[in-house]
C-alpha cells in the first residue's frame, strides 16, 4: 500500500490551499474531492454571486449614464449571457485550481473520501471503484452546506429554491421572499431586486446583517427600500403555504401575523458544517453541533487528524478557510503555527457595499470600553461625488485612554477595497495618529478613512465635526 504524507479530504479553499502550501514544503500530497475543485465558494457561492453583483452594478450604471453625458437606450438584461458569462467566469478558476495542483505536483483523486479505524481513508469513486490509501498525516477540509429550515412548508417540492439556486436561475421571478437578512441574503436580494424582482426580505433579528453596526445596516436597509425591496426586520417565518402559481408566507413580527403572496421562496440563513459521511467517530473526532472540534493549532482529539475551514465552524469564510488550511498544513508537516482571528475583515457585496473589522460601537460599550467615535460621510469625499455613489460613510471605533483602534466599519463604494487599510491597521496595532499621519492620495475613497480618524478628535478638514471641542 502506498503511502502519502498528507491526505487532504476537500477541495475548496481550506483544502485546495492546504495541498500547496504542504507541496511547497516538500510534502508528498494527495487531494480528494467528490465534486468539483474550488468548493462552495468557486462553484456555488463567492465568485459567481460578485459576478452577478458586478453584472447588475454595469446595468444600473448604464440605466444612469444620462446624468453624465451618457446617451445609452435599448439597455436591457439578457439573462442567458448573464449566466453564461457567469459560468465562464467559474470555469476559468477551476481550470486555474486544477493547473495550480498540477504544477505542484498535488495527486488529485475524485471520490468520496471516508476515514476507517485504522488511520487509512477509504476512496469511493461512485463508479463502483474503491481503494485504500494510508497518509501519516490527514486535514479535513470538507466545508458546509446549506441549512434547511424546520417551518411548515418550507420542504415543499416547488416554489422553494436555496440561494445557491438564486445563481442559476433561468428566469427573473415576479416576486420573491427571501428568508435571511445576513450576507447571503442580502447579496441575493440585491442582485434580484436590480434585476426586476419584487422582492421581500425577512430576517428574524433586529436589523438585517446582525453582526454588522447597527448605523450602518439601517443606511443599507434604506438603499433595499430604495431600490423597492420591502424589508422585514425583527420578524419570523411561521409558515408556507402553496397558493396558485405561487406561496403565501404567513410572517409575524410580534404584533401580529401578516400574509405575503410571492411566486418564489427562497431560503439563505446560513450553513452548517458538511461532517456527514466521513467516519468521525471511527476515529476519535469529536464534533459540537456538527462543528469539528479542533485546538488553535486546528488540530482535532485524533492524533495526527488536522482540520480547516467551514467544517470547524466559526467565521465562515474563504479567505479564513485559506489561512486555517495553511496553518494545518504547516503544523501536519512539523512546525508550530496558531490561528490568529483577530483583524478578519467581514464584506458585504451589496449595493451600497459594506464591509467591516473589529468590534462594533454596541459590543465595544458591551465590553466596557469607554470609546471616542470617528466618523465621515461619503457624500462629503470627492471622489463618491465623481463616481455618483454618495450614499453611506466610514466609521471608526476606537478606546478613550489609549487610543486603540477597536473597529472600522464602512457602507458605500467599494468599501469592501477600503477595509484592507484598516485591517492592517489593526493587525499592527497601529494608532489613529499613525493614519492621520499617513498621506492618502487626492481624489480617492480612502480620504474617507482619513477623515473618520481626523473626526476622533473633531479636526476634520472637509466636513464639520462634531466631535470639534468648543471654543
């Protein structure tokens, strides 16, 4: 029986990402995906939904190119090219996954991979083909799927579509209720309703986005009702029923039932980790809610049995599941890495975009920090003049003694650019003079930043402060 170093189970960024950083340190690697390279987030998640996203931005661009000089008519949306160019895009990343495993010399094997009593993974290929491979060491990479929702109806066989769905759609539905007002929900609703959809939102907590500052969702909350989207916050889903061509969707907000007629119902309020089928208990894995459990070097209770990504839980995102697969990928092949998630920027690709990182001024206050807040409209910054996108502004949370920087939160264009700075920002633990200090080119979106931190201490240049002490 031959023998690998490591055997990564999944594809997608956490174990795609793994496989290169082991083969960069001179592992002997073996990949195994049931699917297709690039996971959820390639496949079915992050790259086709910004791909859409960018699509209806260049639409509602062109439908407003008047108010520059701009004479465009017959702008229509063909949606086929839509999706195809959409599955283009897909494509060319997989084909460029497969080429980067290739190049290092990764052996990729397509079958689903099951781990046995003694160590070794079993490979089912679906084909009637099964073989046995013996690793030293094994990262669980095998990422999450889709939650299903315990409300009466919501299993029905038609008319209830899942957001992934969303990104394959054939047709623009009249009318659509989304249940799930986080990231996923969001971006959905914002490429439908740019797209022509009537569509409602619910989310079940206080405000849409409910990780997100409280301020900033309710300036996106506005732009959603702008754009006709009704926005449900605070409400519950209680039932779905078939009504002629459509559903009708009994909501109820705590003081009183209401009833939605909608053609479609789709359903985006999260994932949960993907464990099913991969043999945890035959080898000693422990899991919480799914969640495999694993220490800050992603570790699990299993000797040698490593795991990273979404299948652990957490902050689900892919750029967390690269730097987890890198992390369990050097500490498999011998060295001694933790995890560090303290400056994870969160991005929202809706319409204004926002994006954040650290603590919001609520959980801040919840912590017991005394704090100063910065802040800076966009409809003051030249530049979101220039690009006719001023809605939203950039705010700063920061801890009265000391001046550490607590959190950055953003809503407006391309904020999901701009939390780069901060985020390195707080992963130095740099000081609000530092960006004073710091020169930020004329025009530019990052003035915005600048200025929120010159607004600390209220000696803002281009917008009154509020903060200004009195003289």
């Amino acid at each position: 029986m031959e023998e690998r170093n490591l055997l990564i189970i999944g594809g997608g960024p956490a174990g795609y990402i793994a496989a290169i950083r082991a083969a960069q340190l001179g592992g002997k690697i073996t990949l195994v995906e049931y699917d297709t390279l690039g996971g959820t987030c390639l496949n079915r998640g992050c790259v086709p939904s910004k791909c859409l996203l960018h699509n209806v931005e260049l639409y509602q661009s062109m439908q407003e190119a008047g108010q520059y000089g701009i004479n465009a008519t017959g702008v229509n949306i063909d949606l086929a090219k839509m999706m195809a160019r959409k599955n283009a895009v897909i494509s060319t990343h997989v084909s460029g996954v497969q080429n980067l495993l290739k190049a290092n010399k990764i052996e990729v094997i397509k079958g689903r991979a099951e781990l046995t009593p003694s160590r070794q993974v079993a490979i089912d290929d679906g084909q009637g083909q099964k073989q046995i491979i013996q690793a030293q060491k094994i990262i669980l990479a095998t990422g999450a799927k889709p939650i299903t929702l315990p409300i009466p109806g919501a299993d029905s066989p038609s008319g209830i579509i899942d957001a992934e769905s969303v990104l394959n759609l054939d047709y623009i539905p009249k009318s659509l209720l989304m249940i799930g007002g986080g990231v996923i929900g969001v971006e959905m609703t914002t490429i439908l309703a740019k797209l022509g959809c009537q569509v409602s939102i619910v989310e079940m907590l206080p405000h849409i986005l409910p990780l997100e500052d409280a301020e900033l969702t309710a300036i996106l909350s506005k732009a959603l009702k702008d754009d006709g989207v009704q926005v449900y916050e605070g409400t519950k889903v209680s039932q779905i029923e078939d009504a002629g061509n459509g559903k009708t969707v009994t909501i109820s907000d705590g003081e009183g039932e209401k009833k939605l007629e909608v053609e479609v119902v789709a359903i985006a309020v999260g994932y949960r980790p993907n464990t099913d089928g991969i043999g945890l208990e035959e080898t000693g894995v422990t899991s919480d809610k799914g969640a495999i459990q694993v220490n800050e070097h992603l570790e699990t209770d299993a000797p040698d049995i490593y795991a990273a990504g979404d299948v652990i839980g957490g902050m689900m995102l892919a750029y967390v599941a690269m730097e987890e697969g890198i992390v369990a990928a050097e500490n498999a092949l011998g060295r001694n890495l933790t995890i560090d998630y303290q400056a994870v920027p969160k991005c929202t690709f809706s319409l204004p975009e926002l994006a954040s990182v650290g603590l919001t001024s609520a959980e801040a206050v919840a912590q017991e920090y005394q704090i100063q807040v910065g802040r800076f409209p966009f409809a003051a910054n030249s530049m979101a003049t220039i690009l006719g996108e001023r809605r939203g502004l950039v705010k700063i949370v920061t801890e009265l003694k000391y001046g550490q920087i607590l959190g950055v939160h953003i809503i407006g264009p391309r904020a999901t650019d701009l939390i780069a700075e901060a985020t390195l920002a707080m992963k130095l633990e740099v000081t609000p003079h530092d960006i004073v200090t710091t020169l930020h080119s004329h025009p530019s979106l990052s003035e915005a930043l600048h200025e929120a931190t010159l607004d600390i201490t209220g000696e803002t240049r281009h917008y009154p402060s509020q903060n200004r002490p009195a003289t």
